[in-house]
C-alpha cells in the first residue's frame, strides 16, 4: 500500500538547480529533506503530504494532526519514518 506521510516545513536549502527545491520537513520530530517541487507556493511552517520524499500537496494543521495521530496509533509511523 502507498503511504503519504504529514509534515511541516521547517526550511528551504539553497538551491543547486531551479527544477528541485530541497527543504527539511518535520515529521513529529524527526526530520527529512523532502523534494518540494510539486508545491512551489508552500512556505516555511506549512503542513504537506509527502510521498516517497517528495511533497505531494499542502495541507491544513488539523488534517495533518488527524493523520499523524492515526498513524502513530496504528505503529506504521516508526516502520515509515527509519
């Protein structure tokens, strides 16, 4: 099953070309860079769906939350987030 994990934008890196923009992303805690490229309108402190290390949408707080806590409570988030 494909997985899209929630996350919020802490940072953006420096650009090495202009088709990536690489940021670090929270994910309660731990952090990832994450290809933002499909959400160029997102800005720091903005939740996102990421999918296999790239950010798929941005999303509202509470929808994040609800899914962090979904699967946090279903064990999948240590197995998702190592």
């Amino acid at each position: 099953m494909c997985l899209a994990i929630p996350g919020k934008i802490i940072s953006f890196e420096d650009q090495i070309e202009s088709v990536f923009q690489i940021g670090k992303v929270s994910f309660g805690g731990i952090i990832k860079k994450i290809n933002l490229s499909l959400v160029p309108e997102a800005k720091i402190g903005d939740y996102i769906l990421v999918h296999v290390g790239v950010a798929m949408t941005i999303i509202d707080e509470e929808e994040a939350v609800r899914t962090m806590n979904f699967l946090d409570g279903t064990g999948e988030l240590d197995e998702l987030l190592n």
